[in-house]
C-alpha cells in the first residue's frame, strides 16, 4: 500500500493531485482543514494499494543511505513491501467507520457534550462527522461540541471583497435555486453598493426559463445582460470582464453523465483562471443523491457550496455532511420566496443557528 498526504489551497486541486499522483483507484483516509503557514488549506491523506512484489513493472523498496532517511521514508519502504491485502481499501474504510458509531461509548462524554452529540443525530449529521466529533470531545470534557464542528466546517462569504476573482458561476441540480440565488446575490450586492458594474449572463443555450428571468430583472435593475451560446460567447464575455466589477454566470443543469468537467471544457470556462464556481444545493436530498452530485460536480474551479430553501427543509445536518466529505466553504445561506432580502453571506454563527436552534439568518424559526 502507498499512503501520502497532499496539501492544496482547495479540496478541489487538492484531490486533483491525489488523482494525479495516486490514480482513480485511490482511496481517501482523511480530509481536513488545516493552518499552513499562516493560511487555511485543505489537506487529504491517500492510500492506493500498490502492486505485490516480483510483479513486472512494481515499484520495489525505496532505498535510501546516510542521514537524509526520515521517519517517513521507513513508514514508506514498510507498506511497500506489505503483502497480502485482500480487500480494497475502500471496503476496509468503510466497515471501519461502521464499526466506529457502536463503539462511541456516551458515558465518556461529558452530559453537555452527550446531549449535543444526540441532537446531531436527530439532525441526521453523518456518522462518519459524529465520529470524528467523538474523538475530539473524548479527550476534553470541556469542550464545547462548536469547537469540534468548527474544525470541519469552513465559511467564505458571498461579499466582492472576499472573492479575489470578477467572474461566478453557478452550478447545480436543475430546480436547486441557483437562477434566483444568482439575482438575489447580485441586487444584494447592487444595494450594498450602488456603483458597482455587474452582468449577469446565462449559459443555458437560450433553452431554460431562466433566461427570460435573468433578462427581466437585469432590465428592471440596471444589471447587464449576456447570452452564451457558444464557447466564442464566453471568449467574449471575458474580453468584457474590466467593464464589470462582478460578472455572475448561469449554468445549466447537467443531464446524463455529463460532468461540470466536461461543460467547462466544452465552454472554455476551464481555462479562466479568475472564475470561481459555486455549487448550489438544497438540505433536503438524500445522502446518495449528495455522494453523486460531489462526483458530477467536482472541478477544481469549484469554490463553495451555497445552500437554498433552508426554509422547507426540516433538518440541517446536510450543511454539515457536505463540509466534511468536500471540503468546500459555505459562501451563502438563501431562504424565503422572495427575491429582496431573503439571502445572506454565510457565517459560521448562522449555521450553528440553524443547526442547534432551527433560527434562519432572517430570524424566523423553523418548526
């Protein structure tokens, strides 16, 4: 077995390197948030089985001489030469973290701990998130369980001044909310600050109902308005983008196997390096659901997750689930039916809020 850990600014370039080095058939050991000099980054711990010794074109032990031979290097030779696994490790993970929840032994918690780690599962918070929130709390009754949480769950906020880059595309399942996420964004921002230059564009090819919608409200608010058709149309738009102060892009729904990879290719959107891709979601799918639109949608120009419809959803240990497994900040909270007032640039006050007291960012209590 070989096992490395890569370190990347974003999940995204960070599992790209894993596919890069270790190949498709890698299996993931750990994804975290950590503080690398100074700044957050995304680091993933890697395992991919590795062919058994004598096998034509099998990497033999790595040998090293004098004082450069690190812990590390001894760790590496060990799993090389080991032998004899049956299973993928994918497989071993995953019996692993089953066998993890009925050994959580609650009586070595602390009663406040206890309690709020039995509210995350009433919120159907992943196992896999109360496990590692376990082992946290285990060592420290006095912790709180939002220390833990903050650990896996990471905020950007949806402001220009937070988001180095002009250009934003939306993405996501068809009916997750992102045409009007996308409008409530830019009159929000429009409000905050009269002045700035914003185009709103969309790239469903002149097909969807959102079309006619982005074009009604970019003429009632005064918000530029273009069309991309064809990849000629994006090359455009990007020639454009200094008249802009934001330029916040419309993306279809995907249908079939084909991959929010595939659609930037085709577009040209992949080779932009100042657009920054948000992907919008609503709490209410199921788990599977979630496990597919992490593989549609995984591109290592995806940046965050904004969340819509918080308020039909019942519960929301998604918010959390999805942190953990991605590795995405949360950049906004939509809510409501109207387009004014009814979305907030994420913070992590609000999602403790939501998770711990049912409360909107508006203020309005879920039942």
């Amino acid at each position: 077995m070989r096992m490395k850990t890569f370190r990347a600014a974003t999940a995204t370039a960070a599992f790209a390197m894993v596919k890069a080095e270790l190949g498709a058939d890698a299996v993931i050991l750990s994804n975290k948030t950590v503080t690398d000099n100074g700044s957050k980054c995304c680091e993933i711990v890697a395992a991919v089985d590795a062919m058994p010794a004598g096998t034509p074109g099998a990497p033999g032990p790595v040998k090293h001489t004098g004082p450069s031979r690190t812990k590390e290097d001894t760790v590496e030779d060990a799993l090389r030469s080991a032998i004899g696994w049956q299973r993928e490790w994918s497989q071993i993970k995953g019996q692993i973290l089953a066998l993890m929840k009925p050994q959580m032994d609650p009586a070595t918690l602390a009663p406040k701990q206890r309690l709020a780690m039995e509210y995350l599962e009433r919120e159907e918070v992943d196992a896999k998130v109360l496990a590692s929130v376990y082992c946290e709390l285990r060592d420290d009754p006095k912790r709180s369980i939002i220390t833990a949480l903050e650990s896996l769950v990471e905020v950007k906020p949806f402001r220009s001044r937070d988001w180095p880059g002009a250009i934003h595309a939306f993405a996501g399942p068809g009916g997750a909310g992102k045409t009007s996420s996308l409008i409530r964004l830019a009159l929000r921002e429009k409000r905050s600050n009269p002045k700035t230059r914003i185009c709103l564009a969309t790239a469903d090819g002149g097909r969807g109902k959102g079309r006619l919608v982005l074009k009604h409200y970019a003429e009632l608010s005064g918000l530029a308005f273009r069309e991309i058709v064809t990849r000629d149309d994006f090359l455009l738009l990007r020639k454009e983008a200094e008249q802009f102060d934001m330029i916040l892009i419309d993306l279809p729904g995907l249908t079939g196997n084909t991959t929010l990879e595939d659609f930037t290719g085709l577009y040209g959107l992949s080779t932009c390096g100042e657009l920054s891709i948000h992907l919008v979601l609503n709490p209410y799918y199921s788990a599977a659901q979630f496990e597919r639109f992490m593989e549609k949608y995984k591109s290592e120009q995806l940046a965050s997750v904004i969340w819509t419809k918080l308020d039909e959803t019942c519960t929301f240990g998604a918010l959390v689930n999805m942190a953990f497994a991605s590795g995405l900040p949360i950049s906004a909270l939509s809510y409501g039916a109207g387009l004014k007032n009814s979305i907030a640039p994420a913070t992590l006050d609000m999602i403790w809020r939501m998770v711990f007291m049912r409360k909107l960012p508006g203020g309005d209590i879920q039942p």
